[in-house]
C-alpha cells in the first residue's frame, strides 16, 4: 500500500489555481506522553478554574486522575464533570452548561472521544450564547465568542477535536442535529497515542471507520481543494493499513500512532472540505437509535461510494490507487467499485454488521430516516445531489 506524497489537482482546485482557500486548524501537540501538555496549553489559555468534561469510562481507566495531577501541578482549581452517555443528548449538554456555571469555571479541556468533545463544545456554545443548545443547529448560529478550548482525543476517528462540527441527539425528534461553525474549531488538541490503548475493541471499530469515512467523504466532497486532499487521502491509507493490527494488538503502539495520525488528518480533511450522503443518513440512525457514529457508518458508506461513482468515478480511482488495488489500472468505474468492496471487506474484518437491520432498522423507519436526511448540512457537500427516492432506496440496499 503506499500513501501518496503529492495529489494531482483535480476538478475545481485545478481547474481554479487562482482560487482562495481557507484551512482551519487549532494548534496540535501529538506524541506518545504528551497528555501532560494539556495543562500549560490551559494555562496559556487563562485558566484559573478549567471544566475537565469526561466519561465514566476515561475516569475507570486512569486518565482523568493523570490529567488532574498535570492541571494541579500548574495551580489550577479542576473541575470534573462526566454525566454524559455516548452521543451527547440536549439535555446532558444544559446539565453541563449548568454545572460549569454554578461553579465558575473558564477555560473548557475535554477528555474522550467524539461524544465528550461535541458536549464540551455545546458547554462553551452555552456559555457565551445562552439558550437551548438545540437553539443552535446550521452554520455559524452562535454570534458570541466561546470559552477557550483544549482537546484531548482518547479515540481513534471522530476528529472532533479539529473540527468546526458540534453533533448533538435532539431527544425529543430522535435525530442528531449538525452544529457547524468556524468558533468551534478548537484553540489546543493534545493528542496522546497512548489513551487509544484502554479502548473497547468496538469503539476501536467504530472510531476507525468513522476516520475512513471522513478521509472519503472529504476527498470526494463539493467542498474539497487542494489543502484537503492530500490530508484525506492520508487518512484512507493509514486507517486502512492499521486498524486490523489494532484490534487483534491493542497495545501495539506503532500501529495506535499511525491510527492517531489518521483521525487528525481525517479531521483536518472533513472539517474544512466537509462530508456527503454517509454521515447524513448516520446522523438519522445515530439519532434514532442511539448507536455508535462509525458502525453505522461502517455499513452504509459502500452503498453511498456505489452510488456517487454512478455520476462521477474518477475521485474514487485516485482512492484505489492510494490503496494500492489493482483495479486502479481498470476503468474509473471498475477502480469506484473495488473501493467500495474494499471498504466493505474492512468492516466485515473489524466486526461490523452487513447490514441496518441487524442495527434495529426497519422498513417502516426508511421514509423518516429519508426526509430528515435531505435536512442534514453533509449532504449539501456530497458530490452528486440525491432526491427523497434515491435516499431511500440507498436505506434500502443497506439494510
């Protein structure tokens, strides 16, 4: 398999060599023990009394109390909040928001994965901006500058903690809603390869595919250029070579290095090129039944290339020969669809069902989960537009 060095320029990036572009991106400290870099990055920031947001789960394994040691040993007065249940629910993110009030806290550091950054991001929204969180779904809705941010990701995948996307559960329409704004790209991500180790073998799957499915999604994107392309087809490569050792060699860091590499270029990719039909149908199933991001991903995302290679191949060439799949020397059309079969064979190997039913999706469910998808913002950047029928039917084939 080789990762390309350079990508050719391609559709508008090329086409526009002129053309303005904008790269968001916080300051990033990656390495092997750089967790203790998280508290002079929220001393820096002008923190006197930090909200930590966490889980049960980073508190059991040990990094919490790790993290506090550096944050005390800088003086500061850390404050820990960890009532969060995977995918963040408008109602967690008000208790939040209420408990980093009531005791005055500034700076916001998070410590997880994607569900504990997007909370800690709707925490700050709040913060600054009042209201319900919900208050706040579409594109740059929150006019107040937020509390400063410092990220520090225990998963492998979600690249929330370089991006400007805020997900959170509507609980009462069983739906995830899209928070998107360049406010929320955070100030510091500290990312530690370590923290990857103590994860459950399932999230390892999801957060996995969920960083391939951003690296696709952002290079094949309305939204790409040139600054994002060789950063997604990075991430392809890299998740694609790593992830099996990681499931069968937790420990092996070589392997948790390269996949903490890929989430951060996934991350970087995604959140400025944006994303397609794959997240805007998983945000539906997400939403309505409470479900891990990558899994649905995982199962939906061959349908979705299928699909988009039917208009426009090409972009999925250029992703077999990054993969090293011979079928690259083959017609576009041939090169999209080992890809696809490439994608599926991976979430076969990591564990993920073949298909949404075995997930709970029925039948009946297909025309809800069609219409709320047409409203989702990834879907304004997919690269070939898709009407209620076609959605549905791509529900469908996938279940």
């Amino acid at each position: 398999m080789v990762t390309p060095l350079l990508v050719p320029d391609r559709g508008a990036a090329g086409a526009e060599p002129t053309r303005l572009l904008k790269f968001h991106a916080p300051e990033i400290v990656f390495g092997i023990d750089s967790l203790a870099e998280a508290a002079p990055a929220a001393v820096r920031l002008g923190a006197v009394r930090p909200l930590l947001v966490t889980d049960p789960g980073l508190l059991a394994a040990g990094w919490v109390d790790e993290l506090l040691g550096y944050l005390r040993g800088e003086g500061l007065d850390a404050r820990v909040w960890s009532d969060l249940t995977p995918n963040p629910k408008d109602h967690e993110i008000a208790a939040g928001h209420e408990y980093y009030r009531d005791n005055g806290c500034d700076v916001l550091i998070a410590l997880g994965g994607g569900s504990v950054i997007d909370a800690a991001k709707g925490i700050a929204i709040l913060a600054a901006n009042g209201g319900n969180i919900l208050d706040y779904e579409g594109v740059d809705r929150a006019p107040a500058p937020i509390p400063p941010l410092v990220m520090v990701p225990s998963t492998s995948g979600t690249g929330a903690d370089v991006s400007q996307f805020c997900i959170v559960t509507d609980t009462t329409r069983g739906t995830k809603i899209t928070i998107l704004g360049r406010a929320l790209v955070p100030d510091i991500t500290v990312i530690d390869p370590r923290l990857l180790t103590t994860m459950p073998e399932w999230l390892n799957a999801a957060t996995g595919l969920d960083a391939l499915t951003h690296g696709i999604e952002a290079f094949v994107s309305l939204g790409h250029n040139r600054l994002t392309d060789h950063h997604a087809l990075r991430a392809v490569a890299m998740v694609t070579e790593n992830l099996p050792a990681t499931m069968v060699r937790p420990g092996d860091m070589p392997a948790r290095v390269e996949m903490a590499q890929a989430s951060l270029e996934a991350g970087l990719a995604f959140t400025n090129a944006i994303l397609g039909a794959a997240h805007a149908m998983s945000h539906q199933v997400g939403g309505m039944l409470d479900l891990p991001h990558g899994v649905i991903n995982g199962v939906l995302l061959p349908h979705v290339i299928r699909f988009n290679a039917e208009a426009d191949p090409a972009p999925f060439a250029t992703i077999a020969e990054c993969l090293g799949l011979p079928e690259h020397r083959d017609t576009p059309a041939v090169a999209a669809l080992a890809v696809a079969d490439r994608v599926e064979r991976l979430a076969r190997e990591v564990g993920v069902p073949k298909g949404l039913a075995e997930l709970g999706v029925t039948e009946d469910d297909l025309p809800r989960l069609a219409a709320q998808t047409l409203q989702d913002a990834c879907l304004s950047t997919n690269p070939r537009t898709a009407d209620h029928a076609q959605i549905h039917a791509l529900f469908r084939a996938a279940l």
